[in-house]
C-alpha cells in the first residue's frame, strides 16, 4: 500500500538544499549522490564484482580441463613452482606499492603518488617479463596453444590475466602522466583508488590462479 | 578517469570520518604485505611436504588461498572499512561464480573421486 | 529552453603550477562538440533521452527484421516439401531471427525504456555516466550491423541462437557466419554489460531526496534488477564466446569431442547465461505494465513491496535452474533431479506478480486505452506461456516436449506474449511523454487486435504440433510424416503460417499508427492523469528535465500532489486539489538558476567504430586488427583526456554582451 501522507510544504518556498551544490555551477551528477558514496567508485566495484564472473568461467574452464593433455607433456612436467612462486611475489609486493601510492595520493604527496605508481607498473611489468620467459620455456617444451585441452585451457586463463595486467600497467603509466601534466580532472586521491582497485583485482585472481593451477596437484 | 565535477578536496562528510577513524598507516600495509608473503611461502612449502595425503593438502592450500584473497580484497582494497553496497555489488558476485561454477563443475562428476 | 551555465574560470578546470588549463590549451584537437541541432546533435549526444529514442527506433528496425526472417520461415513450413529456403537457409534464417529477436529488438528496447524513463523516475538529470550511456547505444548499434552484414558476406551463423558446440565449429560450421555471430554478440554484450553497470549506479546514486528504494517507481525496480542480471550474466557468455572464437579461429579445442572436450561445457556455460538472459528479457515489461495497470486501474500497484521483492526473486533464483535446457543431454538423474525443482521454485514469485496485478484490476475504474490492453495482454498471454513452461519443469514430460514446437510455443508465449506485448504496452503509454503527441486509439485497437489473434494463431497450434512430434528446425514437413486425420501437422502448420502473417499485418499496424499520429496536437501534459514522477515534466521533458529537482514525499509522488486523502477512521478517500499541469507549473516556478549539463562527445561513437573494425578484422585480417585497436586506444585516450566541457566561445555569445555568466542557449 503506498505511503499517503501528503505533505502541505509542497507549495512553499524549496529548501535551500546545499547538498545540491546550487549556485555553483557544479554538475549535478555525482557530486552529491544519494548514498554519499562516490559513482566512479560504486562502478569500479560493480565491474569488479562482473569479472569475478568472467575469470570464474575461465579457471572452471581449465579445472575441468586440466588433465586432459593425452600424451603431450602435462602440468606435473612443466611447472617450475620456484620461477613462479617469485614472479606471484613480485605481483603481490606491486600491490603493496599500489597501496603506498592510493596512500600518498591521499596525504596529497603528488611526487610520491607518481614514484609508487611508476614502481607498481614496474614489478607488474616484471610480472609479465616472467610469464612471457615461463611461457616460451613451456612452449619449447612442448606446450603449445593448440597442444591439448590442457595446454588450451591454461594458456586463454593466463593469457586473459596477463592482458589485464597488461591493461592495468597502460593505465598505471596513463594515470602518472597524467597527473604530471595536471590533466585529472576533479578528486586525484579517488582517480588512483579506482586504478588501484583494478590494480588489486587482477593480483587478486593472480592469488587464485597461482593456488588452484600451480599449486593444487592435477 | 572522473568524468564528475567537483572540487578535488570535495569527498563526502561520511567518508572522511570514515577514513578517519580506519586510516591504516603505511607500516600496517607493509606489515601485511609480509603477511601475504609468508602465506605464500608456506603454500609452497606444503607442496613439498612429501607423503601429504591430498584430502589434507587441497582444502589447506584452499584455505590459505581465500585468506590471501580476503585480506587483500579487505585491506588493500579497502573493502572492511567501506561502504556497505561494495561489499554487496562485490561479494554477490563472488559468491555467484563460486556457487554457480561449482555446481557446473559438480555436474561434471568433477569433485567425485 | 534551458538556462546553462558556460564555464568561464570554473574551479572545475584544474590548477596546475599555477597556470589556469583551459580546454584550448591542451590538445585543440580534442575539443567537444556542441551541435544542438541536426544529425550531429544526435551523433554525439549523451543525453539520455535521445540515446533512448535511439536505442528504440533501431530495435524497432531489428524488429521487423526480425519478423521478416520468421515470416520466410513461416511461409516455408505453410506447405509440405517447402521449397522457399534451402536446407542451409533455413538454419541462417532461425539462427538470425532468434539472434535478432533476443538481442537486437527486445533487449535493446527494454534499455531504451531504462534509459529514458529510469533518470526521470527518480528525479535525475541524466545517467550516472552519460558518454558510457553513448558507448552503449553505439557499440550496439554497430554490433547489430556487423551480426546482420554476414548476410551478405557469405552467409549468416547457422547453428541456432543458443550455437551448440561441435556443430559451431569450423568442420561443421565453416562459412565466417558462426564467427560473424561471435563477435557481433561480444560487442552487443559490451554494450549491456556498460549499460548495467551505469544505470545501477543511477538508479542507486541519483534518485531526488526522499526518494528511498522502496519510494522507487516499480519500473525502476524491475529495471535495476534487470540489470544486475545483465552485469552478472554476459560475463558469463563472453567466456564461452571468447572459447568459440579461439576454436575456430586459432584451433583451440575446447570443443573437439575427439581431443578429449566435453560439448556440455558449452551448453552449461551458455544456458548459465541463457536463462537469466529470459528474465533479462521479461522483467522490463513487468516493470512497465506494473506502471500501466495502475494508472488504467486509478489503483495504486496491489503489493507493491511483494513485486519488488518477487523481482528480485525471480532474478535471483533465475540465476539456479540453467540446466532445464539440459535435461536430454545426459546429465545425470540427480543434476535432472535438482534443476527440476529449482524450476518448479521459479514459478513461486512469478505467480505472485500475477496475483498482485490481478488484484491491481480488482474493483478498480477500469480505462481500456490501448497501453492497458496490451498490459491486459501480457497477463493473460504470459500465463499461457507460463503454464506450458511448469510441464517443462517436471523432467520426465520435458524429455519428450525437447526439441518439439511445443517448446516453440511455450517461449513465444511468454517472450512475446510477454516481453514484446509489455514493451507494446510501454510505446503506447509513455509516446505522449516522449514525443509530445498522442498514439492514435483506433488504430492502437486494430494493432493490438490483430496482434492477439495473429500470436494466438500462430503459437497455440504449436503446442498441438509438438506434441504430435513435430521437431524443431526441421527445414521441411512431408505428407507422409504429417500424420493422420484432417488436424494433422499438415493443417496445424497451415493456420499457424497464416496466423504469423495476421502478426505481421498487426505488428505493421504500429508503424501506420506512428505515422497517421504524427501531425496530432500536442499531447496534454497528464494525458493519463498518471501517478509516477517521470510525468511532473513537460511533454517532451526539457532537456534537463526538471526545473528543479523535486523532493519526495512518498511513492506515485505524482499521484499525491494531485489527490489528497481526506478518508477518515482509516478509509482512503481521494480528492484532487491539484491538476497535473498545475503541479508541473510549481516546479517550473521555482526553477534553479544553475543548470550544467554533461556536453557531448565524439570518443563514444570512435571507440564503438574502433571495436566495429576489429571485429572485421579478427574475420579477415590481422592487419586490419591493429588499425581497430590503434583507434579504441586512440578513442579511449581521447575520452580521458578531453576537456569536462566544451570551451566558452564554442557557446552561442551572451545576449547582453557582457561577461557570461548564465543565458540562454539554443536547446
């Protein structure tokens, strides 16, 4: 049943709502939001929420898939959990310098801000150098993409996560450059939370990843 | 990149407070990152131990997993300290790929022997 | 008109080392546009309401389409031994009217109603994003093209909407049609998957003051449930589409039953989408006539809390009976077992909402105009459908109704039975507020007429030729396969061919409506003395749409501005004191001084183009992969880095010749 009270202030004068930012030519999308949170933010997290969907499909993908190699050579062969276990750490400490940067940016340290980040997209850079070097030893051992259902399956897996980390580099540098030029427009602080936000995400898969395919035997 | 308008020192009252009383301080981000890192080592190390029945190895390295998730997705992603409707878009996507996948994954016979 | 303020030393241009970056100081080439008439105007708008009609007139082109391919399929079947399409033409044709039908027509007009009724239900603006609200619409719209131009480039996809694997891939499938599909279906799901997450946040962020979530017109809810299916969902089937794209075209496996590949995982991988992509589908015109009966019923919405919730319900466990499209595939009895269940559940809060609107009607003051007819028409049609879909959800009768007409009948029952006679309901109730002018009623009454009667003639018998073993896309009957006695499948097929050409005749009907309304007066400002915000603005809404933005007392805010309750001891008794015009007046009275729109932008439709040219690309040539992908990354460094609004002297120059503070533009 709908709520009938009728409020008799509906013909007054409005209430001179601050919030709205009246009078200072501010857009009215978003700077005030009726939860007091942040669009961009809510967007990240929302996209992030999706993509759990996305890699969801492909790790089940590889799970069942993971012992189907026939003859060709298989993952007990191929893993190097040594190579692997750094190039997982090198992810894990550039979410640490992430942090470090989302943190600087809040404190306003612009020349900080731009160090960490430069320094994240550096070891994630390092990452990727790693996977590229694990990638073509595996190939030279027999591991091509079209090899098996296994070698099928881990190669789309990580290569999805390595184009998103790759992503996630472009975005780190565009994100210094741009503040170097002065070019963000509006909260900074915000703008390298949503980067990192990203930026943790496809560390975080990574955690899954380096567990559930490396680790867990086949 | 913010498409919005508004002035750079303009967040809103509730975050602010909310920053304010959570702030976790640098050294606390390092501190567990070392955390993270031990993890990590002792998942590899659990691999190693020989003679592990794997009934006991697969739901440890599991559990070491989602502790590794969870805390990166809390801390450094700042998920405990913010707002409620994070944590829902977030976690029920989350928990729609682990129970929708699973139960794929169950139909495949995949979790039986 | 709209009073708009130009930027002249904004504290929203940053400040950098002193210097004032203005946007001509920066890259001059990435200036916005700020066309307000013609084709530009509406090339690069991010106004909602224009993406809106947008998104609407290109599903309605989808639509008929779409109709045409069900027409020759139709004509095909009207006969035994039918020799109007080939064997392979038939495939392309059911492939693409389905693929055209889900989503090219349905789901984009659902985001055509989401995307200009959502902001004015709750007092908004504009979207939370407005140029992601234009990659949308683009990304569609070309996607829509791209899937459509395999016609012509060597055949369209020809293994059925839902292109179960082996038979997609490149041995049985070997002209670029299943690629075509692929790819044309990853850039539409590009666009939904933008879409939801942008009118989420709206929905969640922008509503007015006082608008709490249960104060939310229900066509928001039902809207923003829809899309939290749509952000959960394409993911989904982006992965099997990534999966099909790199078996065909990189000789992945995935799908090669003698690699070792199970075909099941495409089939769950697809349905995990598909069936909540049904309710993607349905729930929009749930919203919508949840909106209609009301208003026709001079009713307020009879539980309006239980169709929120069942909304939320139905997508929810939506998300759990996926295998019901599995259940001869092999799963197994206890899979069979437990998504038969599940789907009996489903039943639960969808017969609620039948309650609810039934008792919507209920002793209310009934107005057959024609929105309300077709509202009337989805409940009754969309039980049909319904009904026929609960003898799905027993397993064992599902075994032998698979792969019949008599599932052809159920989903066209209830997609167009109910989605498509909702969306209906929605053109004709909300095309006074969009266009300004009315929908003719005799007209709207032969058009919903001869749709019944065209749906009901060519769908019932469906039910009737499925379960006398008709199979489905079978390009052909024979005499001697039709079956004994006069209502064999042979006379069965015959009255549902001439019923799909009733439909045809009925849908067209719309379009002799659009036009003999075109040079109608001006519609009245509360043409249905409606009770939801969206109508406290003018017909069309401004291009701000509220003067100010209004305050919220309570649900069908609309509604308890013009009627006050002066019931007593409980009793509700309404009494106007107010018109809707004379309610709109207030506002417009109290207008606020400072408007700023969002500007428009050319980057939404480049990248779209972008992605248009790589998909052409993974199709023919490398080459051609890495001009597309040099334009998205060019489009999206341009969307990053151009000026929030376009430049002061790009305005039309201030009346009084002196500093620009506010005037009048040209809207």
């Amino acid at each position: 049943m709908s709520d009938t009270t009728i409020d008799p202030t509906i013909t007054a004068t409005p209430e001179p709502d601050p919030a709205h930012g009246g009078g200072q030519g501010h857009s009215d999308v978003g700077h005030q939001s009726t939860t007091g949170i942040s669009n961009t933010k809510l967007a990240m997290w929302l996209f992030l929420g999706s993509e759990c969907l996305l890699f969801g499909g492909l790790i089940s993908t590889y799970m069942l898939y993971r012992n189907r190699q026939g003859d060709a050579i298989g993952p007990d062969q191929l893993w190097d959990i040594p190579f692997t276990s750094a190039t997982s750490f090198v992810l894990l400490m550039s979410s640490l310098t992430m942090v470090l940067a989302v943190s600087a940016a809040k404190r306003k340290e612009e020349r900080n801000t731009r160090l960490w980040l430069t320094v994240t997209a550096l070891l994630g850079g390092l990452f990727l150098a790693g996977q590229v070097y694990e990638f073509t030893v595996f190939y030279r051992e027999g591991l091509g993409y079209t090899t098996s259902l296994f070698s099928s399956s881990f190669y789309t897996l990580t290569g999805f996560h390595g184009v998103h980390v790759a992503v996630g580099i472009i975005m780190l540098m565009s994100l210094v450059g741009m503040l170097a030029k002065g070019r963000i427009v509006g909260d900074k602080a915000e703008t390298v939370e949503m980067v990192g936000l990203y930026w943790h995400f496809v560390d975080v898969v990574w955690i899954v990843i380096f567990t559930l395919v490396y680790l867990i035997p086949a | 990149m913010s498409t919005d308008i508004h002035p750079t020192d303009t967040v809103t009252h509730d975050e602010h407070e909310t920053h304010a009383a959570h702030e976790v301080s640098d050294k606390q981000y390092i501190l567990i990152a070392l955390f993270l890192a031990v993890l990590t080592a002792m998942e590899v190390a659990v691999t190693e131990i020989a003679g592990m029945p794997e009934a006991l190895l697969v739901p440890s390295l599991l559990i070491m997993m989602a502790i590794k998730f969870f805390v990166v997705v809390s801390y450094f992603m700042h998920l405990k300290h913010d707002a409620t409707i994070f944590k829902f878009g977030f976690y029920i996507g989350l928990a729609g790929a682990v129970v929708l996948y699973a139960a794929m994954l169950a139909t495949f016979h995949f979790f039986i022997g | 008109m709209a009073i708009i303020e130009r930027p002249t030393d904004t504290p929203a241009l940053a400040r950098v080392g002193g210097g004032l970056v203005t946007p001509t100081t920066s890259y001059g080439y990435f200036r916005r546009p700020v066309q307000s008439t013609g084709w530009r105007s509406w090339a690069f708008t991010v106004d909602h309401k224009k993406i809106g009609i947008m998104y609407g007139a290109v599903a309605m082109i989808f639509f008929f389409i779409g109709g045409f391919e069900a027409l020759l399929i139709r004509l095909q079947l009207a006969q035994p031994d039918g020799t109007i399409l080939s064997a392979d033409k038939y495939n392309q044709m059911f492939t693409m009217h389905a693929t055209t039908m889900v989503f090219l027509f349905v789901m984009p007009m659902a985001a055509a109603f989401a995307n200009y009724m959502i902001p004015l239900q709750i007092g908004a603006r504009d979207v939370a994003f407005p140029r992601l609200n234009a990659l949308s619409l683009w990304t569609f719209v070309f996607g829509g093209i791209f899937i459509n131009s395999s016609w012509f480039l060597g055949g369209a996809a020809d293994g059925g909407w839902f292109m179960y694997a082996p038979n997609s891939s490149v041995p049985f499938s070997p002209t670029n049609g299943v690629d075509f599909w692929t790819l044309g279906l990853l850039m539409t799901g590009v666009a939904s998957q933008v879409g939801a997450i942008n009118l989420i946040v709206t929905a969640l962020n922008m509503r007015a003051p006082g608008m709490t979530l249960m104060r939310m017109p229900i066509f928001t809810w039902m809207a923003l449930v829809v899309q939290f299916l749509l952000l959960f969902a394409i993911p989904i089937i982006t992965v099997a589409l990534f999966l099909l794209l790199f078996q065909r075209n990189f000789d992945a496996t995935f799908f090669s039953v003698a690699d070792g590949a199970d075909p099941l995982l495409w089939q769950h991988l697809f349905w995990l989408f598909g069936h909540p992509e049904v309710y993607i589908l349905v729930l929009p015109s749930f919203g919508i006539i949840s909106e209609v009966l009301p208003t026709f019923s001079r009713k307020p919405l009879f539980g309006y809390p239980f169709v929120v919730f069942s909304g939320a319900a139905i997508g929810l466990v939506g998300f759990g009976v996926w295998a019901h499209h599995m259940f001869a595939s092999g799963l197994g009895p206890i899979s069979v077992a437990v998504f038969s269940v599940s789907t009996m559940a489903i039943a639960v809060p969808t017969g609620v909402k039948i309650i609810n609107w039934t008792l919507t009607m209920w002793g209310g003051k009934l107005w057959f105009s024609t929105a309300m007819l077709f509202a009337i028409g989805l409940i009754v049609q969309f039980t049909l459908g319904g009904l026929s879909g609960v003898t799905h959800a027993v397993a064992p009768s599902d075994t032998q109704q698979t792969d019949t007409y008599y599932i052809v009948a159920h989903f066209h029952y209830v997609i167009f039975g109910g989605a498509v006679l909702g969306l209906f309901s929605g053109m004709y109730y909300w095309w006074p507020k969009v266009f300004g002018k009315m929908l003719n009623e005799t007209w709207g009454r032969w058009n919903f007429w001869l749709m019944i009667i065209g749906m009901n003639l060519t769908f019932g018998p469906m039910h009737i030729i499925g379960l006398q073993g008709q199979p489905r896309r079978m390009y052909r009957w024979t005499e001697n396969r039709a079956g004994e006695g006069f209502f064999n499948l042979g006379f069965w097929n015959l009255v549902s061919s001439i019923g799909s050409l009733i439909l045809g005749i009925g849908a067209l009907l719309f379009l002799v409506n659009i036009w003999v309304s075109r040079k109608n007066p001006p519609a009245p400002a509360d043409p249905w003395d409606a009770r939801s915000l969206e109508w406290i603005t003018t017909n069309p809404p401004k291009e701000h749409n509220f003067d100010r933005t209004p305050t919220i007392h309570s649900l069908d805010e609309f509604f308890h501005r013009k009627y006050e309750d002066v019931g007593e001891d409980g009793q509700h008794e309404y009494k106007q004191v107010r018109t809707g015009e004379q309610v709109i007046a207030e506002e417009e009275a109290h207008a606020d001084e400072h408007i700023h729109l969002p500007s428009p932008s050319y980057w939404p439709m480049i990248l779209s183009l972008g992605l248009l040219v790589i998909c052409y690309g993974v199709i023919y040539s490398f080459l051609v992969i890495a001009v597309g992908a040099a334009i998205v990354i060019l489009a999206l460094f341009g969307w990053a880095l151009e000026p929030s609004t376009a430049d002061d002297s790009e305005f039309d120059p201030p009346s009084d010749g002196g500093q620009p503070s506010k005037e009048l533009a040209h809207v």
